[in-house]
C-alpha cells in the first residue's frame, strides 16, 4: 500500500525494511548480546516512530492554522447573521407563540366546557344519589320505628301476660297455702280429738282395769277370807258388788 502523503513516502519506504527484519522475531533477552539487539531495534523503531511524529506536527501546522482562521472568520459571520437573524425569529416565535396561546386558550376553553358539563352530570347523579339514599334512610327509619313499636308492643304483651301469670301463680300458691293451713288445721283437730279420744279412752281402760283389779282383790279376798266367820259380812257384801 502506497501512502497519499508525499511527506511520509520516506519513513514507508523503511517499512518494509524494518518489517522484515524485526516481525516475528523473539530475541534471546536472557543474553547480553540478545538484549543488546532487542534494545537497538526498539530504538530504531522509536525513531521511525518519533520523526514521523514531528514530520506530522510540521506539515498539519499550516492546515491547522488555516483550519482555525476559517473557524473564526464563520464564528464572525455567524454571529453578525444572528445578530441579523435573531430579531426576525423573534418576531415569528412570537406570532408562533400567540397563535399557539389561542389555541391553547381554545383548547381549554373546551376542556373547561366539558369539564364543567362533565361535573354537572355529575353532580346530578350525586344529587340524584343522596336522594336515593336519604329515601332509604327513611324507609329505613320507618321500618326501625316500626319494628321498635312491634317490639315494644311484644314486650308489653309479654310483661302483661308475664304479670297475670305471676298473679295466677300467687293466687294459686296463695289457694295452696290456705289450702295446706285448712288441711293442717284440720290436721290438727283431727290429732287433738283423736288424743282426746285416746285419753278419754285410756281413762276408761285405766277404770275398767282398776275396777278389774279390784274385783281380783276382792275376790281373792273372798277366796282366802270367805270361810272366816268375822269376814261373812264383808264376804256377802263383796258378793253382792256387781
């Protein structure tokens, strides 16, 4: 490959022959006479390589110059042309900018109108809704109420039969306790008459055993003292006891 930078044919032309005497080549840099060699070729390399260096600055310094001249002079230019330039666009932003703030204010103008529209709906519904509700919470109220009387009403009904049961219990448990008074009374009666018959029995029994007692004395008077002459008297009159 030829170079196009006729500055550079001279360190090309060396190319090829540094190329083919240092590519590929592994230098023997445990000996002296080895690193010797690899430090001489690094030099001439490095040479090659710093003088093309320097003839690059050389030749690119009247381009570069050229290169920044022609810069300054369209920074210049460019500047006097936006200074030119500037006061139109602004005047076009400007008309670009109003006309953008009409449509803007158009825009919002609908979206306003919708918005508005849009809540006024709205508003119906919730208007509609807090009626739908408030009528539920009246009926709701009604059904409580009424349902509050019903249970009261039960529970007046309740407390009335639950009176009258409690009545008829005590007039019953009152009919029982006369009841068990009269029985135990004539309980007692029945008791003391029937004592007072055993007594009066026990009385009779007692009189007739007395009144055996002493028919068996008298007659065992009889029976040992009847023969005595001095006891005929009371004997006969024993005798006639009945």
């Amino acid at each position: 490959m030829t170079t196009e930078i006729a500055e550079y044919t001279k360190t090309e032309a060396a190319l090829a022959d540094l190329a083919s005497r240092y590519k590929g080549v592994v230098f023997d840099i445990a000996m002296k006479a080895g690193l010797a060699d690899a430090i001489k070729a690094r030099a001439e390399l490095r040479n090659y390589r710093i003088g093309l260096e320097k003839l690059r600055v050389e030749i690119k310094a009247p381009a570069l110059k050229r290169t920044q001249q022609i810069d300054s002079e369209a920074r210049r230019i460019t500047a006097e042309l936006v200074a030119l330039e500037d006061p139109i666009d602004a005047q076009i932003k400007a008309d670009e900018r109003r006309k953008e703030a009409e449509r803007l204010a158009v825009i919002k103008a609908e979206q306003d109108r919708i918005a508005a529209e849009q809540q006024a709906i709205k508003d119906a519904e919730q208007a509609r809704m807090d009626a739908e509700r408030a009528e539920i919470a009246r009926q709701r109220a009604e059904l409580e109420a009424a349902n509050r009387a019903r249970l009261e009403s039960e529970a007046a009904a309740r407390r009335q039969i639950e009176e009258e049961q409690r009545a008829a219990r005590m007039e019953r448990e009152e009919a029982d306790r006369k009841a068990r008074k009269a029985i135990e009374a004539a309980e007692a009666e029945a008791k003391a008459k029937r004592e007072a018959e055993e007594a009066k029995q026990r009385k009779i029994a007692a009189a007739k055993a007395e009144k055996l007692d002493a028919r068996a004395m008298l007659d065992t008077f009889v029976t040992r003292f009847g023969h005595l002459p001095e006891f005929e008297s009371v004997v006969t009159a024993i005798r006639g006891i009945k």
